[in-house]
C-alpha cells in the first residue's frame, strides 16, 4: 500500500478512536470500537481528505468530519446486516448476530445520531443539507429495496438507480463536504461530487462480482448474501437479458427456495463472459471518475484519487484486480 495512505489511514483512526471515547452508551461505545477494529478500508474518510486538498486546506476540522462520517458509514453497516440477516462482515460476527436484531437496531441508530451530531457541530449549512439530503435519498433506497425484495423484474437502468440512492451517494458525500469545508471552488467541489459518486458506482459493482465469485472471497461475507436476502445485482441481470431461460428460472426463486437453487443459479452468473461483462460497466465509471479528476488543479487530489482508482480496475488481459485490501 502507499506509505502515506497508511500515514494518513493512522491517523484517521486516531480520530475515530477520539471520537468513539465521547459515545456516553457503554454498549454502543464497545460495539462501535469492536466494529472498527475489524478492519475497513477507510475509504470515506480517505475522499474527504483527498477533497479537502483540492483547495490545498486539511485541518483538524476536516479530520474529525472525516471520522465521523466514517461511524455513520459504521452505522448503516449495522443496520444492512439486520436487513440482510447477515452473521459475518469482514469476518467478524455482525451486530445482529452478536446482539438480536432489536439490540443491534438500537446500537445502530444511536451510533447513526451521534455521528450526525458530530457532523452538524461543524456548524454549516451547507453541510447539514447535504448530509440530511444523502440519508433522505439512502433511507428510501432502502426502503425499495426491502419493498422489492424476490421482485427480480427490474433493469440494469433500475439497478444502477438503486445503487445511486445507497453506496454511490455515501461516497459523494464525504467528497462534497471535504469541498465544502476547505472552501473550494463550487465548480471544483462539483467536480469532486462527481468523481465520489463514479467510483461509488465502480465499488457496489465490485461488491456485486465478489458476492457470487468464489475465487473473489476476499470480504469476510456469507456467499450471495444479495440473492438469498432477494436483491438482485448486476452479473443476475446482464445474464437475465440475455437469458430467457435463467429469466424464468430466477423469477421463481422465493425465500423458501433450497440453498441448492440458490447456488446454482449463483454459479450461472458467475461465468467468465458475464463477470467480464460486469467488470467493463465497472471500469466505464472510473473512466468517467479519471476524466473529471483530470480537470481538478490539485496535482496532490489528482495522484490520491487515481492510486485508488488503479486499484479497482479490471485488467481484461491480465490478473483481475479487485477492491484494494485497505
């Protein structure tokens, strides 16, 4: 890994460790450490920072927005795997499974307010709309997704419109309010939004291929959790197209369905041409991501941002590169 990514990733945590020493709930001050310390990427974090630098401006400011969009990020994690019914994230036992669901909603939401509390101590407008706007678009992602739940006649139109309103908004986010707070440029932190919400995109897509692709088992996550949770992804639905007869056999799948099924109509959508498929619309969106970021001035922003891009890409020719391992 870059040596001053880890230097900064360090320094995060410091941070995150600060701020969950004020959580006043014991509970919830034990989970959220317990959450932390298995691991992550850091990456919301890491956006805001690198946003921040656009306009060449990182206080101790930015690095407390920064942890404490990275508990919020905690937060939403907690709730997904009660949603999901998930046991394992990163290879640890979820919330859910440690707590109940009841106990682990409770610990999820006031994890969720005091990062928000902490945020909108930052005392700016512009920021506060922001953050309530992102949670208004992820809350009623959300909720369609629990709405549509084993409904698998949407589209990839759908898809990537689901995906928006949840990962891609809460990697926009971080972007926009590093904008924000180092005074950059409207047009610059516009830029900056941009380039969040792409790579955003890239990384759920990502996730998607790692959910079915066995040789890809690198998250810590039960296999298909999406199927099984009746969520369908991208690699279901570029196969659905092209498929009639997988169309008709998905369509039929309910919560009851054997594990059996599940499996194979995983290992269906896991073949090499529709994977391939899958990481080419990946790759179109940090193409867009590396063009926007070649119109910000930050040569710093510019080098930060496109390290991490490089690390998503699918090399069609060579070992394929998954989510970077930091």
């Amino acid at each position: 890994m870059n040596e001053k990514i880890i230097i900064e990733i360090e320094t995060i945590n410091r941070h995150i460790l600060d701020l969950i020493g004020k959580i006043e709930d014991p509970i919830v001050q034990s989970e959220t450490k317990r959450l932390v310390s298995t691991g992550g990427k850091r990456l919301r974090p890491l956006f805001l920072l690198w946003s921040a630098r656009a306009s060449g401006r990182v206080t101790d400011e930015i690095y407390h927005a920064a942890a404490a969009l990275e508990l919020l990020h905690t937060s939403s994690l907690i709730h997904d795997d009660i949603i999901d019914q998930s046991d394992l994230r990163r290879g640890a036992e979820t919330t859910s499974k440690l707590y109940g669901k009841e106990r682990a909603t409770s610990i999820g939401t006031v994890l969720s307010l005091f990062a928000i509390e902490q945020i909108a101590d930052l005392e700016n407008d512009d920021i506060s709309k922001t953050l309530a706007e992102t949670l208004e678009f992820l809350c009623l992602g959300e909720i369609k997704q629990l709405r549509e739940r084993f409904d698998f006649n949407c589209s990839c139109k759908d898809y990537i419109e689901k995906i928006s309103h949840k990962t891609a908004s809460l990697f926009a986010l971080p972007c926009k309010i590093g904008g924000i707070l180092s005074e950059a440029e409207e047009t610059d932190t516009e830029k900056l939004t941009q380039i969040g919400f792409n790579i955003g995109c890239s990384f759920q897509i990502l996730d998607d291929i790692i959910d079915i692709d066995s040789s890809q088992k690198v998250s810590g996550k039960d296999q298909y959790q999406d199927l099984k949770s009746g969520v369908i992804t991208l690699p279901y639905l570029l196969l659905m197209e092209s498929d009639e007869a997988f169309r008709e056999r998905i369509n039929r799948l309910t919560p009851e369905s054997a594990p059996e099924e599940f499996h194979s109509i995983t290992m269906a959508a896991s073949s090499e041409s529709i994977l391939e498929d899958t990481f080419s619309i990946s790759n179109h969106f940090l193409d867009e991501a590396l063009y926007i970021l070649s119109t910000i001035n930050s040569i710093a922003t510019r080098e930060e941002f496109t390290y991490l891009i490089n690390k998503f890409y699918k090399n069609i020719q060579g070992d394929r590169v998954i989510t970077p391992k930091f």
